[in-house]
C-alpha cells in the first residue's frame, strides 16, 4: 500500500523512517518533506495548508493511508477534506482538533470530564484579566501560566513568575503578537513538579497509551533561557512509574476516551496529553492532537512492530485488533539547532559529518533542512534530531551525543543535558 505523511519536521521524519520499515507499504510519500525526508520517501511540493491539493494527490496516487502530522492542517479540517474524497486519514476531525486548537474548549472538556489539571481563567479582554493577574500574584502565587487560545506555533504560552512579565506578556496577546489567537487568554496556576509526556492512540472506542517520554522545552542546559518547540526527549520518563501509569488510566485516559464519546468527537488518531507530576498525582497541562516533536522520535526508536498497521487500524476503527511492540531500551533524541533559535537565525550553512553521525548506529530525523547547491543546509530554527538506543538510559545517552559530535554546520548547537533528569532514578 501507498502512505503519504504530511508535513516537513523530525516528527514526520520519524514517522516516515517508520513507516517505510512496514512489509505492507509499498512507498511512502511526504509532503512537503525535508533534505533527510527524501532519502526515505517520495518528497512531494505541496504544503500542509493545501488542503484540496493533498487530497487530490492522495486520490490521484493511489494513496491507502494518509497520516498527518501538523497540527494546523488538524486545525484546519484536513481530515474532513479528505473524508469527502472517500479517503482514509489518521487524525481527528476539525471538531475534535479543538481539543489543541482552542485553549478555552480542551479546558472545558477536562472540567466537565473530572479530567485533573490546572484551575484557570479565560479572558476575552486585557484589562479584566490584568486585574485576574494581580490578584492572583497579591494572594501569594509564585508563578502563573498564560496562553494564547489559539495555535501559535508553539510560542504562544509564558509561564511568568514576575506580574510585570505576565502583563507584559498578555498585554503582547491583545496587542496582536500572536494575531487572532491571541485574542482571547486562559490563565492557570502554575502547577510545580516533572513534566512528562504521553502519547496514546484512539479510534473513539479504544485507547492506548504508547511508552511515556520526556521533553526539554528550554533552550540551555539545566532548563534555563526561552522555551522552545524542544530541544530533545527521552523515552522511558521514569516520572511515570507504575502508579503514576495507573493514575494516568484512570484518571486522565479513560475519561478522556468517556469525553470523546459523550461529545461524539471524531477522532481516530493521536492524542498528545502533557501532563506534570505534582508529589505522584499526574496533572494536564495541555492537549495536542499530532504527535509530539521531539518526543515522537525515541518513541518511534524503541518501537518494534508495524507502524503502518497500527496507524491504519486506529483510522479504519480498528485499534482493538493492534498489536503494538516495544523495545524495553531506552531511547534519547537530541536537537541540533541553529545559532540564535528560538530567536533570530541564520539560514543556509552547510551541514557536514550527517555520514559519520549514521555510522555510529544513530538515526538522524532532519527537522529544518534542504538542499542548496548539491548540499544539505540548515532551513529552520530545530535542525536534526540525533536520536540512539541503548541498554540503558546513560548508554543511550552516551551514543545519542557521540553521533552529535559528528555533526557541524556553523552556529549549530545543542543542549548537553537531554536524559539527565532520567539519571537520577538510578542512583
């Protein structure tokens, strides 16, 4: 069968890497795809808001699975698009996709399904919520959370612990900073703990939770400077341990899958559940509806089964009849940026050691690459994700930054302390 994943990261890369590794798929196209993307797939140039355009393609091709990884086309209704031409899709519907694209409705939906999380505030004006913000620093708050209600490319969130920052921050939202999606703010409490993340396929009947990772938003070792879109992820989180695994289904998936059904949302895809360990009770900080980027990349390194087969069962409403396997070594992916991310940056450097870096036994997932003059070049603020396995998580470690080491294009750099908090729960 013909796959065509949509999209251009190292989210689509590891899908695609993958995908292409299934005895069922005959050939995997991506669109738009990467420099790295095309060494595994037919890279198609069509964008992700080209709604039409994909489903065209996809109908015209012969295309048996679609898979789409962005959350803007989600947002956007590809999924409804491609019901119309009678295509099948993994992904939820433009309805159910609120559950990421709209702050104020996946809040809602956790209160109204008992599902844990943050208390918060929605504000469709600045003033009443500057007077929120004071108060809430007045009775004491060390910290609190503002967001933007709609996509904003992974930027539209602060976690402020100094009121000047917050209002600064929200008085950006209703100024325009992050256009209409910031029109409207939700400001939570800001909950203290480890994050993790867990990702768990639904078809609306079934859902399963992959193995569980862990993101680096900040940009510089130890979790300091600006957040990012992630700087690199591991996967076991040892955060999540049997009885946060238990808490978890039963507190925040189960319901989650009660929810879906009760509002008959479509959904037959991924749902992406971030969530923060608060003294052993897992708490959600947020609902995305795509896989997570980086955290997808040692998750897809530890899988060993069918990929295709998964992802076309959860779309056809079959999860139940899915077998999914996994390695029990752990996985670490870490992310070569471009100087200056998530700032301004410098486009175009060639990038040189991708060979050796592959040598070592590392898989490398291109992020924001392309060709330029016969040569790879970065293209984008997150560049390459460098991710290995190993029989332990310090082994994993150890192999994932020896491929780093391999790696050089002017300006690039990485933090050097992906997989460290895992460390710690083996002392």
């Amino acid at each position: 069968m013909k796959v065509l994943v949509v999209g251009s990261g190292g989210r689509e890369h590891a899908l695609v890497w993958q995908l292409k590794r299934s005895p069922e798929v005959e050939k995997v196209y991506c669109a738009p795809g990467n420099a790295g993307i095309a060494a595994d797939a037919e890279c198609v140039a069509i964008q992700v808001d080209e709604l039409e355009k994909l489903a065209e393609f996809a109908a015209s091709n012969g295309i048996g699975l679609t898979v789409v990884g962005p959350e803007a086309p989600l947002c956007d209704g590809i999924v409804d698009v491609f019901r119309r031409h009678g295509l099948l899709v993994f992904g939820p519907d433009k309805r159910a996709a609120q559950l990421e694209g709209s702050k104020d409705f996946a809040k809602a939906f956790m209160v109204k399904y008992g599902i844990p999380t943050a208390k918060a505030a929605t504000f469709t004006a600045e003033a009443p919520a500057a007077d929120y913000i004071r108060g809430e620093f007045a009775a004491g708050a060390k910290g609190i959370v503002i967001k933007a209600d709609g996509l904003a490319a992974g930027k539209g969130v602060l976690v402020a612990d100094k009121e000047a920052d917050a209002l600064e921050f929200l008085h950006g939202c209703f100024d325009g900073m992050f256009g209409a999606a910031g029109a409207k703010v939700l400001i939570e409490e800001c909950l203290v703990g480890e994050e993790a993340s867990i990702l768990a396929l639904t078809d609306g009947n079934t859902i399963v939770p992959l193995v569980s990772s862990q993101d680096h938003k900040r940009v510089f070792d130890n979790d300091m400077g600006p957040n990012t879109g992630g700087m690199g992820a591991y996967s076991p989180a040892p955060v999540v341990s049997d009885e946060v695994w238990k808490k978890i289904d039963a507190e925040i998936l189960k319901p989650f899958l009660a929810g879906i059904r009760a509002e008959k949302l479509d959904f037959h895809g991924v749902i992406f559940v971030g969530v923060m360990v608060c003294d052993g009770q897992p708490k959600v900080l947020e609902f995305n509806v795509r896989f997570g980027d980086p955290e997808i990349q040692p998750v897809m390194r530890r899988f060993d089964g069918d990929w295709f087969d998964v992802l076309k069962k959860t779309a056809e409403g079959r999860l139940a009849d899915a077998k999914l396997v996994w390695s029990e070594d752990p996985a670490v992916s870490v992310v070569l940026a471009s100087g200056g991310y998530p700032g301004k940056y410098q486009k175009g450097f060639p990038i040189s050691g991708l060979e050796d870096a592959a040598a070592t036994g590392a898989v490398v997932f291109h992020a924001g690459t392309a060709f330029k003059d016969g040569a790879i070049v970065n293209a984008g603020g997150r560049v390459l994700g460098v991710s290995a396995r190993g029989k332990s998580i310090a082994e994993a470690i150890e192999k994932a930054y020896g491929a780093v080491d391999k790696i050089r294009f002017e300006g690039g750099f990485c933090r050097r302390d992906i997989g460290a908090k895992a460390l710690k729960y083996n002392k």
